[in-house]
C-alpha cells in the first residue's frame, strides 16, 4: 500500500510538472503551428532570472513569504519580455513558412538563448532551496512527502482551468479558434491574426517561463537544463496530441503514472519507459491521442 501511495503522488507531482512546461508549448502550436524547439529556454530563463531573484531576496533579510512573489514575477518578467522580443524581432517575418523552416529558426533561438543564460548568469549552479523548504513536509500513511510538491499539483490544475476558461469562455478565447481553423478567413473577417499570435506566443513563453521558476527550489540550476525539458515537453504533447490541451493534460499523466512505476518498481527502465510509452501511442494512433483534427478546405 505504501508503494502504490508513493507511485501515485510522486506520478501526479511529475505529470503536474509536464503538464506546466507542455502546455506552452501546445498552445503555440495549436494557434501558430510552430513547433517551438526554444521552449526549453524559456523555461532555463525562468528558472535562472527566479533563482537568482530568490537569492537576492534572501540575502536583503525580507519577509519570507514575498519571496514566492519574487520567484514567479522575475520569471514571468523575463519569460514574456524575452518572448516579444523574439516574436516581434524575428518570428513574425517568418509566418506561412513550411515548419521544418520554423523548426529550424527556432532551434537557433534555442542555442542563441542557451548561450546567452552562460554569459548573464555563468556555469555555475544556483540554488534557490528557501521556497521549498518553507512550506515543510506532510506525513501519509508512514511516508513523508513535501508540501510544494502539492502546491505544484494545484498550479497545474489552476493553469488547466484558466488556459479552459480563456479558450472557451472569453471573447477573445472564441477568436483565438476562429484562428486555429482557418487564419486567412479569419483576417478576412477583420481579426488581427498578427495581435493574436503575438499574444498566443507570450503566453506559451509566459507559462514555460513559470514551469521553470516552480522547478528551481526543488533542484539546481545548471545549463543545459532547457535542451533535456524540451525532449520530455515533446514527447507529451506527441502523446496527446500536437495542439491539444487536454491531450497534453493526459500525455503529462500517462508519461508522470508511467516514470513513477518504473522508478518504484523497476528503475533500470526509468529513462526507457518514457519513449516506449510515446512509441506505443504512435504505433496505434500517430496523430496523437487527442490532435485537433484540421478543417478540410474546399
């Protein structure tokens, strides 16, 4: 019983995680179909920039508990200030490309942002433990699990709902699909295709960036730590379905249920499990568990 209580927390705290990072990254694609290889960075520059706002914090002698504010506004700052600046200066001269062409701008976004995290914050690690420990730890049924691993969970299921709300409920969510399904009737119609993704692109940034702030407590911030999310975001969002929230909702649970069984049960396969996984789901449904199907134009 306790093996399958720590298989369950520790498979949703994971699947949160994934789901956080994944979401950004469907989301772009759902409404710009660029698939975006520089998310990792986003989530490397929102772990760094809150790191190192949390350091800072703590060493001017705050209030502790303002420094959950520090970790995510620095990361929210930096995440959407970085992604206009790459939206603007560089994508939106690329639109209507073929998406191996964006595929291959964005990697370069990639190792130009990677290089430029080395040369603002260095190779060394950093370290910003405090929020993680501040909210302690919980005892269950003789096993001891931390509280902001339980926070994670809420902020996924938070992001979840509002990215559901935003698309199904709002004004501006409804002409966010009127785009998704046909873009040149929707300028026709008079919406600003062009506002649009730039908006998409910064909250898909936005939430990457996030992902990154929330990870920084519970390990350390090291370089490269983009390029080895974006294998795992890919890998969800392959699994649901290329541009489908709930798809990556459902991906980040098969692939988070699926790692915590194999690291409880059989941890030789941690690494594997993952990719065999995604190779099952593509061997029966290639599009993914749940792709937005596209209009068929006449």
């Amino acid at each position: 019983m306790k093996q399958l209580i720590a298989i369950l927390v520790d498979g949703s705290v994971y699947a949160s995680w994934l789901f956080i990072i994944s979401a950004g990254l469907t989301l772009i694609y759902g409404v710009m179909r660029i698939l975006n290889m520089s998310h990792g960075s986003f989530y490397a520059l929102g772990a760094y920039s809150g790191a190192a706002m949390v350091g800072w914090y703590f060493s001017t002698g705050s209030v502790p508990w303002f420094s959950f504010v520090a970790l995510i506004g620095a990361a929210l700052v930096a995440g959407i200030t970085v992604g206009l600046l790459v939206e603007r200066g560089l994508l939106r001269f690329m639109y209507g490309r073929d998406e191996v062409v964006m595929i291959l701008v964005t990697y370069a976004v990639l190792l130009i942002m990677e290089d430029a995290i080395k040369l603002i914050w260095g190779v060394e690690p950093y370290f910003a433990y405090q929020p993680y420990t501040m909210l302690g730890r919980t005892k269950f049924a003789g096993l001891s699990f931390a509280n902001y691993d339980f926070m994670l969970i809420g902020v996924s299921i938070l992001i979840g709902l509002a990215l559901w709300y935003g698309l199904n409920r709002t004004q501006n969510g409804k002409l966010l699909r009127v785009v998704i399904h046909d873009r040149e009737i929707a300028g026709a119609l008079g919406i600003n295709v062009s506002r649009i993704f730039t908006i998409t692109f910064l909250i898909g940034a936005g939430i990457g960036a996030l992902a990154g702030a929330l990870t920084a407590p519970g390990l350390s911030v090291v370089p490269g730590m983009g390029i080895e999310v974006i294998v795992l975001a890919f890998a969800v969002v392959v699994i649901g379905g290329l541009g489908s929230i709930s798809g990556a909702l459902v991906g980040a649970l098969i692939v988070g249920m699926a790692r915590a069984t194999a690291v409880h049960l059989y941890p030789e396969v941690e690494l594997f499990v993952i990719y065999a996984v995604m190779g099952l789901v593509l061997a029966f449904r290639p599009q993914g568990l749940f792709a937005v199907a596209n209009a068929r134009k006449i």
